[in-house]
C-alpha cells in the first residue's frame, strides 16, 4: 500500500476532527501553554480567535489530505 494513502487518510481524519471539536483543541492547547510557560504567557498566545484558526487549520488539513489522496489514487491507475 502507498503510503500517501495513510498519510492523505491521517490528514483528512485529524482535520475533521479539529473542525468539529474546535473547543476542545483550544482547551488543551491552553492547559498545555499554562504548564510550560505560565499563566501570562497562555493569555496571551489564546488572545483573539483561536477557534477560527483552528477550524481553518482543519479546514487546510482536508484539502492537502484529499489533494494526497487523489495524487495517491491517480498514481496507481
């Protein structure tokens, strides 16, 4: 098996997932910032729209995983 094809199907899982659960993402992003660098510094690094960013992440996530997956598929015929 190609191995763009786990890593398309890896990419295109991960990026729903972030899509859909945006919160959670943010939660733990931020539990982890206040236990590296403190609470100031995960203030500030969580200022503004965390979730949008996310959702574009996944959002780019699933393209380059489908855009993987296509190339991976069209590669084998």
């Amino acid at each position: 098996m190609n191995p763009d094809f786990i890593i398309g199907g890896v990419l295109v899982v991960v990026g729903v997932i972030a899509i859909f659960s945006r919160r959670v993402f943010v939660r733990v992003i931020y539990k982890g910032l206040r236990f590296f660098y403190g609470q100031p510094t995960a203030d500030d690094s969580i200022r503004g729209r965390p979730l949008v960013r996310i959702a574009l992440v996944g959002a780019f996530m699933v393209v380059a995983g489908s855009v993987m997956l296509v190339t991976a598929f069209i590669g084998l015929s």
